[in-house]
C-alpha cells in the first residue's frame, strides 16, 4: 500500500508534471488517448485497492485525455486557463477543505472573503458597500443576483417572495435582450421568472441591446428587471450602460443586472473605459473568475450593490440579521456548505495587482485583434467588432465554415468551435488564456489558415 504522504506526492508530481508540460501538448487530445479512457471503467471493486493506483491511472489515463484548455492553444468557447499561483492556491485550498460557509468554521476563508471583496470592488470601481459572493460560475451568479432582484423588486410593491412564493405575486415586467445568453434563462426559470415570460428587446448588428426602442419607463406600471450584457458570447459586444442606468433611474421601481461573465474584467482595463460607460452603475453584476481570471473551476461571482439584498434572499433564516462577527457565506448563497472560492482570486489578484489584470485583459485582446487581422487579409469573414477577446469568423460561406472547424479539431493544435451568429454557422475564437502571446496568437491564424488550404 502506498502511504498518505506518498500518495499526495505522487499526486503533487503528477499534477505538476501535467502543467509543466501543457505547453508541448496538442490543444485536443489523440483519438487514442480518449480510446484509452475505457481503463478507468470496470466492475466497482468489491474491496480496498491501493489508493497510489487509482492516482497513477488518473495520471496516466485521464491526463492525455484532458483538453489542453491550461495551454496557450485553446480557443474554445471562452473557457479560460489556470494561472500557476491559482492552482498552488487550489492545492493549499483543498488541502485545508476549509467550510467557508460560517466564520466559525473557517477564520482564514473568512478574512479572505472580507479582503478579496474589497479589492474586487476596488478593482472593478464598484460601490464600496457592494456585497460579494462566491458561487459555482456565472450561471449561478446570474440565479443568485436575479433572485435578489426579484425579491427586492416585489418587497417594494409590498410582496415577501420568500415567505409567500411567486404565486399570486404582482408581476414583474422582465427585459433581456434577444442576444442575452443561453444561461441567463435558464436562471430566470430557475428563480421563478420563467425562460420565456420576457420582454425581448432587438439586439443591433453586434448583439447589442437597441436600447433605442425601449418603452418610455412611465409607461410601464409595476416592477421592472432589466438583464443587460457587459460581453456578448460571440461578438464580445457591450450593452449601453449609462443609457440602460438613466433608463431604470427613472422608472423608479427597477433594477439593472448585468451578466459579464467575462467581459466584466474589462472594468479593470483603463484603456477600455469607453466600453464600460456606465455599468458601474448596475444594482447588480455577475461574473466568473474561472473564465477570464483564469483560477480553476468552479468560481463565479455575485456583486450586488444594494446592501443587505443578497441576505434577505438566502438567509437560512426568515428575517435573519446576523451577528456583527464577518460575512456568513451560506447566508448570502444558494449553497449552504461550499469550499472557499475566494482563496484563488486572492491569490491572483495578491499576485497581478491592478497593472497585472488590466495586462492580462489588454493581452488577450490585443491577441484577438491580430487574429482577427490575420485572418482578414487572408480573405477571412470578420464578422464582429473585435472590442475585446472574441473573434467571429466565417470562411466562405456557413457549410464551409463548419468543415473548416472539423479540420481544425481534427488537426488538433489549436482548439476553437462553432457558434450561431444570426442563424448560421460561425467559428469563435475566444482568447481568454493567459499563456497565449501575440506568437501564439499568429501561430492560431497560421493553423486557421493551413486548415483552410487543406479543404480544398
Ligand atoms: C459562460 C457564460 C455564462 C455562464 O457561465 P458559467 O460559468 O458557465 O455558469 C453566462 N453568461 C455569459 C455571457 C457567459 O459567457
């Protein structure tokens, strides 16, 4: 048998080996390796095995079968890498498996919560009362500062959500636009809002909500919650805040979400101020630091600027006002116990400083520009501004778009998928890792444009 201490080296090695060697690896792994997964399957084993076994197969078998979304070759989705100090923080992290959901259990995740937030508001330009929390991505960060919302919205007409639930409670009118992501949705038919009892607005050419056609807000009788986007999936495009904060201003009973699950980093790039006009001024914003922050999964997170919202939602207590001793997580959550999310982004942001994350976010869009351009003057289709990371691309036409994306998987040295852009079919480059240069990012046009040749 191995013992403990030899085990977690082992598995230390491993994992060190693994991130030390991402660079020389295909963006895809080998039709082999994924062939080889069948190692991992058999009977559940009657007894005990040695723990070291169960490691090195993982090792062996899983590792190869990874994506190398850690590497500076994957463009796929806007799924993000692993910043090195956030992965030494992950070990340290699940080596304490620290319950952040009271003070109590957890001092160190406590104090870290109270630092972090503040440096994230700091960071970000937010409220200095903003309250902070940390959940599994975006999509429940959207969930979590929607419910908020919701019961906010309906505690002002009079109406306590929590206590009496949804049903017989006045409506509230609910505003997204038509290029809002799939996962906003679902997490308004999570919270009881319903995936499709919305207004949608029409988005302009880039995905933008035509803020231009809104209703005059006196007009509209009862609450409102206005979902805008601070970086739309594919184009990267961001909703005009200060017009959408004016327009909620004057309603009176409405509030301003915004998902940025990416592209709410570029609040901390001062070259980008004139794409985030305004959406400081959000009663609420969610976004993930697995994507663009590049710490490991699972983090989002939840701002919510009106103080005491979040509690009054997911307070395990009706009416729960807590002691003055730190902020209870699991009475500003969904989750009741969690693991302490917040130790990576401290670590990053300890790590970077302000001048590190603005590079961080100003490098990865300089790579899609030049990207973009490469590909351009090689008789691309640029479909979008290129006014932050994401690229969208069309090679000819939609059909041969999509055989050029199954050439490029099949090639394997880099990785980018499809998308639908107005109904068709379209390649997305999204550069969110923080390993990818401006050569990696000619090195990505160069296979683009090879796998393009090949086709014909
Ligand atoms: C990725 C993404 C989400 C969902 O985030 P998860 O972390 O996957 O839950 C929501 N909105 C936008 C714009 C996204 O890019």
């Amino acid at each position: 048998m191995t013992s403990d201490i030899e085990l977690l080296r082992a598995a230390a090695d491993y994992a060190i080996e693994y991130a030390a060697s991402i660079d020389a690896r295909d963006a895809a792994p080998t039709p082999d390796a994924i062939e080889q997964l069948a190692a991992l399957d058999g009977p559940l084993p009657d007894r005990p095995t040695d723990p070291g076994e169960a490691i090195a197969l993982l090792a062996d078998i899983g590792g190869p079968a990874t994506m190398g979304s850690t590497g500076p070759d994957y463009y796929g989705f806007v799924n993000g890498a692993t910043l090195p100090v956030a992965l030494g923080a992950s070990m340290l992290v699940n080596a304490w498996d620290q319950n952040a959901a009271l003070p109590v259990m957890s001092p160190v995740a406590a104090k870290v919560h109270d630092v972090t937030r503040r440096w994230l508001t700091e960071l970000l330009g937010l409220p200095s009362v903003s309250e902070v929390a940390f959940v599994t991505g975006a999509t429940v960060a959207n969930a979590s500062c929607l419910a908020a919302a919701r019961d906010a919205l309906l505690l002002d007409v009079g109406w306590d959500a929590q206590r009496d639930g949804l049903f017989g409670a006045p409506a509230i009118t609910v505003v997204i636009g038509d290029k809002a992501h799939s996962t906003l949705r679902k997490s308004l038919g999570l919270i009881g809002l319903g995936r499709e009892r919305v207004t949608i607005m029409p988005a302009d050419d880039q995905g933008r909500m035509r803020t231009d056609l809104l209703p005059d807000p006196d007009s509209l009788d009862g609450p409102v919650l206005v979902c805008a986007q601070a970086g739309e999936v594919n184009t990267g495009a961001f909703d005009r805040f200060e017009t959408l904060a004016d327009w909620v201003g004057q309603h009176g009973n409405a509030w301003l979400h915004v998902d940025g699950a990416f592209g709410l980093w570029a609040l901390a790039d001062p070259t980008r101020t004139e794409l985030v006009d305004g959406l400081t001024r959000a009663d609420s914003l969610a976004t993930d630091a697995h994507k663009w922050l590049n710490v490991t999964y699972d983090c989002g997170i939840a701002f919510v600027t009106r103080p005491g919202a979040l509690r009054r939602t997911f307070a395990a207590v009706a009416g729960y006002l807590p002691p003055d001793e730190g902020f209870e997580a699991m009475h500003h959550t969904p989750q009741s116990s969690q693991r302490a999310r917040q130790i990576e982004v401290w670590a990053v942001l300890r790590t970077l400083g302000r001048s590190g994350v603005a590079e961080l976010v100003q490098r990865a869009c300089d790579c899609a520009v030049a990207i973009a351009e490469q590909l351009r003057s090689d008789g691309f289709e640029i479909l979008n501004d290129v006014v932050l990371n994401q690229v969208l691309v069309r090679y000819r036409d939609p059909e041969t778009t999509e055989r050029l994306i199954t050439e490029i998987q099949r090639d394997g040295r880099i990785w980018c998928g499809p998308t639908k852009w107005n109904g068709s079919t379209a390649m997305r480059i999204s550069v969110s890792s923080w390993k990818t240069d401006l050569d990696n990012a000619r090195h990505a046009a160069e296979v683009i444009i090879a796998c393009a040749d090949a086709l014909a």
